[in-house]
C-alpha cells in the first residue's frame, strides 16, 4: 500500500463531498453508487477515497462508533509528547551516569 506524495485533500472539499453524498444517496441503488459517483464529479481519485470520509464524518457525528477526528489528533499529540520525554530521559540517563562516574573516579596527582 503506498501513500500519496500529493497533498491531502482540502477540508472544504472533504466536507461537500460527505454533504453530496448525503443528498445523493436516495438516486442511487446503493451507498457505494452514490460514493463513486461524488468522486468521479469532483474529481476525487476512487470511490473509496469518500467512502472513508463519510465514515469519519458518520464517527464524528456520533453515528457510528470509533474514534473520532480529535480524538485521534490529541493521540498523535500525545504519542509525538512521550517520545521527545523518553529521548528527554535516555539523554538526562546518560548524563547521570557519566557524572556519577566521574565523581567516583579517585583525583589525579600531578
């Protein structure tokens, strides 16, 4: 599975495409129906491109059960925060260690 190298799609378009889907819906015979075709009219690349939005906005909204968009964020966040406390903490380790090191070193003579 590769990731795209373009960047993502802008919010707005994001949101009008779950609103047309919404809308949409009933012209078609199914969900997947109505999904490729808001692709395909505002040129986004497949189908399940918006499906998956649709799906977030379904969590989001609190219709379908998962972890919302904040939510998600906040543990990016999070896990980005813990990881520069545990570089933060190997380096302060080390620094103790070399220092109590020294300190127990007997004196030179000269």
């Amino acid at each position: 599975m590769t990731r795209r190298s373009q960047p993502p799609y802008p919010p707005e378009l994001r949101q009008r495409a779950v609103r047309m889907v919404a809308e949409v819906q009933g012209d078609y015979e199914s969900p997947w129906a109505a999904m490729n075709a808001v692709a395909e009219k505002l040129g986004i690349g497949t189908g399940e491109t918006v499906r998956k939005w649709v799906r977030q906005a379904e969590v989001d909204g609190g219709v379908r059960p998962g972890t919302t968009s904040e939510e998600s964020d906040e543990l990016k966040r999070l896990r980005r925060e813990n990881a520069e406390l545990r570089r933060a903490n190997d380096i302060l380790k080390a620094a103790s260690a070399f220092f109590a090191a020294e300190i127990d070193r007997p004196p030179r003579r000269s």
